[in-house]
C-alpha cells in the first residue's frame, strides 16, 4: 500500500488539470522570478521603497502637527508624500522605475524564444498562438500587482506598528488605489515593450529603443513642447488673464501626452486629498474654496481621464502587439 500523501496527491492531479495557458502563465512567472534582472529591478524597488519609508517616517511628526497642511491628519498617506528633499516621495520613485521595470520584463519576450528556436516548438504544440503573447503580458503584469501589493501592505503595516494609529477607510481606499495606478503604469510601459520584442529581431534592439522612447519623454519631451509653444504661441507676458489661461491649458494638454506626466498627476491627486484641480483656476473660482480634503469618490473623478487614457495606452499598444504577432511568420 503506498503513502497517504501520494495517493491525495494523485486524486488532486486528476481532479484539477491546468489548461495550456495556465501552464504557460506559470512557466513564465517561474522564469520572470529566477531571472536577475528581476531580482536587481526588485532590489532596486525595495531599497528605494524602503529609503522612502525612512526619509518618511523621520519627517512624518512634523507633517502631521502643520495644522496649516489640510491633509495633516491622513497619516498614512502622509507615509507615500512626505520628503525633507533629500529623497522624493516614493510615487516620485515609481514614476521613474516604474517604466524600467515594465521594461525589464517584456524587451526581449518573443524576439529571445525566436532567436533560441523555442517558439517553433512551443507553437507546434496543440496551443492557441495568441495564449502565448497573453501569458507573457499576464505573468508579468501578474508580478507587477503582488509586489505593489506587497509594499502596500508593508506600508499599512510599517505604519500601523511605529505609529499605533489605526488606518482609515479613506486611506486604505487611496492607497489601494494608488497601487492599482501604478501596475497600470508599469503595464502600458510592458505591452510597448512587448511589442518591441515582436517588431525587431534582436532583444538589445527592442531594449535601446523602449528606453529611447521612455527617456524622450520622461526628459526631452516636455523641453520639446515649451521651445515649440514659445516658437508658435505669443509670449505669456503679454496677455491678458484670460488668455494667460487658455495658453497654460494648451501647455498641460500637450504635457499629457506623456504617461509620466499622466501618471504623477493621478498619484498626486490619490495620495493628497486637498488637491481639487489639475488644471490652472481663476481668482473667481477660488473665491469661497473651503481648503479640506475630498472625498475618495471626489478624487477618483477628478483622475478618472488620466487613468482612463493609460488604460487606453495600454491597450492600444497591446492590440498593436497583438496584430504584429498573429501575422508574423515565426519559421523564418
């Protein structure tokens, strides 16, 4: 008579039989977790996480007893925001990271299983072609979400033992939030890569130009944009009030179309409750503004277009991907 434990095992085995793409998800989550540059990208997240969280808590004392500040008693949001300018805030971190991280994921996810005659093999098996380009994205996408998560929950906790306050349901509500953001984030910055691992052959061509596209914005673009606008639009010192506003409007709707830009606007707006606008606002519509923090509904529909549009991003990017990969020859 075998063991007990063999025969459990052998009923489970025959009870639960993953498919195809459930096989693939977990063989690239197993690759993504033994590969280094994972293991780098996740030590870099952690020691700035945790440098963060240090500059943040030092500070955090003097953060909650500015009675000035409307967002003075949001204590733990005051544990992502607060800097005493020797490190940013940690969504300041992720809006940097972030993208290298997406990066690092998906540069080389179909170009390498080309160029190592994997993907022939892979595909002659009786699978779906396009089960292979969703795992990827969903295996990495699946690890992005647990290490937010991850450090969010750290963060509650971190908090919750230092501090012995007890965490609101508006906190908990912004700070889950601002995770979900961020694995957005990190996800438009994936399925572009990914799309580059199938548009070139090499994975060091695809890797140079994710991080020639990720610099152009993140240092060049918003340079380009002010030296066009003061090449095309009047000069702003010479307008009236009204005019100075629509120039500052067109400036931000340009601004935006950088995911950066996207994205720090929605963190902010998450993580500091008294923010109420992201645009410019006239002396007439500040008259009467009770200086208080909004609701969580309130602040959720003031991000609503900036989540929506890397959502739309994403997808976009993704579909593109999508389209390249189906009517590519992968014998040649």
């Amino acid at each position: 008579m075998g063991s007990p434990l063999v025969y459990f095992n052998s009923l489970w085995s025959k009870a639960r039989a993953y498919s195809p793409f459930e096989v693939m998800v977990r063989k690239e989550v197993g690759d993504h977790i033994r590969s280094w540059r994972f293991i780098v990208m996740l030590l870099l997240v952690l020691f700035t996480f945790a440098g963060a969280m240090y500059v943040s808590l030092t500070n955090l004392g003097k953060a909650v007893q500015n009675v000035n500040d409307p967002d003075h008693v949001f204590v733990y949001l005051k544990l992502l925001t607060t800097s005493d300018n020797s490190l940013p805030a940690f969504h300041i971190f992720i809006s940097f990271l972030g993208p290298l991280l997406g990066i690092a994921l998906g540069f080389d996810a179909v170009n390498s299983e080309k160029n190592n005659g994997t993907l022939v093999r892979l595909l002659a098996q009786p699978v779906y072609r396009d089960h292979l380009l969703l795992a990827k994205f969903y295996a990495a996408l699946l690890l992005v979400g647990v290490l937010f998560l991850s450090l969010v929950l750290l963060m509650v906790g971190a908090g919750l033992m230092l501090t012995g306050v007890p965490i609101e349901a508006a906190e908990l509500f912004r700070i889950l939030a601002f995770a979900v953001l961020s694995v957005i984030y990190v996800g438009f910055w994936l399925s572009l890569s990914i799309g580059l691992s199938v548009a070139f052959r090499h994975a060091a061509t695809s890797a140079i130009t994710a991080i020639g596209i990720w610099l152009f914005f993140t240092v060049f673009y918003q340079i380009v944009v002010n030296m066009v606008a003061r090449a095309v639009l009047p000069d702003p010192a010479s307008l009236q009030a009204e005019q100075v506003m629509a120039y500052n409007n067109i400036l931000l709707s340009f601004f935006r179309v950088a995911p950066s830009q996207l994205y720090t606007d929605a963190a902010t707006t998450l993580l500091m409750p008294s923010v109420r606008s992201l645009g410019p606002l006239t002396m007439e519509q500040m008259a009467g503004a009770i200086p208080a923090p909004l609701p969580f509904r309130e602040s959720l529909m003031i991000v609503w277009p900036q989540v929506t549009g890397l959502v739309a991003a994403s997808t976009v990017c993704f579909a593109g991907t999508y389209f390249l990969f189906m009517r590519r020859e992968i014998r040649s």
